[in-house]
C-alpha cells in the first residue's frame, strides 16, 4: 500500500509542482483528451491528465515514510477564500481555472502572489508566515492540490491567526 501511495505521490508531485523564483513556476495547461495507455498495459486503461507545469528550480521535497499523500480539487467563488492556515508539511498546487490570490508563506505576508490558470506555486515545509489562498476575481477558480507528509488520517490544513502586520480586513 505505501509504495503505490509513494508512485502516486511522486507521478503527482511530477504533474503539480513548479516552482521558480516566488514559487511560481509557468505551466502548460492540461491535455483535454485522454492519452493512450502505455506500453504493456493492459485494455480499459483510462489515464486523463489533470494538470501540467515545468518544474523550474525550488524543492526539493521530502516524502517521509509512514505518513499520508492527499490530493484534492478546490474550487473558490468569487471573493471566497481559505482562511488564514497551515499545514503539517509541504505542498504544491496548480490553478486550472481563474486566478488565485496567494498570500503569506516565504513572501511578504499581505501582498498577494497572483497564481493564474495554467500555472503552479510550491507550498515550503516550514513556511515562515500561515497562508491564505483568495479568488480576487469575477469568475471560479480551481486548482488541484498535493499535500505531502500529512499525519495519517489527520486534516491538511489547520487554522491559524493571520500574521499581525495584515490589515483586519484580509481573510
């Protein structure tokens, strides 16, 4: 069971990371046609990519044995966010849809990093400041998310209070 959750988490990590200066890396949007199966695989194979980026620089990231990889789809309405939070280890997400406003970790906690559909942002294991993911936009915003090293059976994410320089009004 844990090396097809190692498989699972390194061909997604593989799919969803991109990370450059600022965490931002630029992607290709996904394929939205199904591939052909792969040599020796056998009929009623589907694989459909969700998601695709250029891994530019950043990382790396530890897989810890014993622990769980979670992959999840998020969508936000507009001016919907997160929430302020953390989260046990580190992460990737790509947007496939509108444009996230993220805020907090490595960079300045209260000005926004806008990720946009078709590209990817790493999440660092020990970010310095809790993190908020915002849709500034007039339309959906989804992405697709991969937390690495989450405590077996545990939540992704945790709240956390915003960091004190960051105006009430930024949630």
């Amino acid at each position: 069971m844990r090396i097809a959750q190692l498989l699972i988490a390194i061909a997604a990590l593989a799919a969803l990371t991109g990370c450059g200066k600022g965490g931002e890396a630029v992607a290709a949007a996904p394929s939205t046609a199904t591939s052909p199966s792969p040599t020796g695989a056998t009929g009623g194979l589907t694989r459909t990519e969700l998601a695709r980026s250029v891994l530019a620089g950043g990382g790396p990231a530890e897989f810890k044995p014993g622990l769980d990889t979670v992959i999840v789809k998020i969508t936000l309405e507009p001016g919907a966010s997160t929430g302020w939070h953390g989260h046990s280890d580190g992460g990737a997400f790509v947007v496939t849809k509108g444009t996230l406003a993220n805020y907090g970790l490595d960079g300045a906690p209260c000005k926004a990093v806008d990720v946009s559909a078709g590209h990817a942002y790493f999440v660092p294991p020990h970010p310095k400041y809790p993190h908020l993911a915002r849709n500034n936009g007039t339309e959906t915003a989804e992405a697709i998310v991969y937390y690495f090293n989450v405590p077996v059976g545990q939540k992704t994410a945790h709240p956390a209070a915003p960091p004190p320089e960051c105006p009430a009004g930024l949630s």
